[in-house]
C-alpha cells in the first residue's frame, strides 16, 4: 500500500512545503523531525520535506518543540496550522524537545508562554 510507505510524494508536491512553513511559524516549534530512521518525509522532485508525510490515507507533521513552551498547546496549534493548510486534519507527534533557540528561519517574535 502506498500509504504504508515512509516516505510518499504529496498531491500536489508544493502542500508538503506549505505545510512544513505553516508549522514552523508556529510559537514552541523548533524544527521539523524525520524521526529516528529518517523514515518521516514527503518526496518531492530533487528534494524532500523532512518532517512532514501526507498520503492519500493520513497526514502527520513531526516536531520538535521548545520547552519553554506548553506542549499541548505547541502540538494543537500546529495541527491546527497544518490541517488550515490542507482542509484535512493532521496527527502531530513531538519527537524530541529542546531548550535551544529555534531553527534558522523559525524565529518567533512573542517570548515563550
């Protein structure tokens, strides 16, 4: 099954890339994860989104979030951001946490809640 797969190319390749910058200007999130093999990524012509798979099935996005922030609310906002996207919902899942400031890019303006 292609949904099965572990990295799947998106309808509409750009989606991944739209979705990957949606949650990423989400307050509390530090960086996209591909999980521990990788294995987490949507497949686009000569790249890949890390962090973000989308299949005709399900749709997940994997992050890390700061610690200075409520999980929870980092991890609802950022389904939220990634189903506003797409107009499907999205399973989020927080692969590891930091105290690090954000990725290159991924800066927030607002101090930590």
């Amino acid at each position: 099954m292609m949904g099965d797969a572990p990295t799947d190319q998106a309808e509409g390749g750009s989606s991944a890339k739209d979705v990957a910058e949606a949650v990423l200007a989400v307050p509390g999130v530090a960086a996209l994860d591909s999980g521990p093999f990788g294995a987490v990524a949507t497949y686009l012509p000569g790249e890949r989104v890390n962090g973000v798979r989308i299949s005709p099935e399900d749709a997940s996005v994997h992050i890390v979030v700061d610690l200075r922030y409520d999980l929870r609310r980092v991890a609802d906002t950022a389904a939220a951001a990634a189903a506003d996207v797409l107009g499907r919902p999205f399973v989020v899942v927080i692969e590891d946490v930091t105290t690090e400031p954000s990725a290159p890019g991924t800066e927030h303006e607002r101090t930590a809640e």
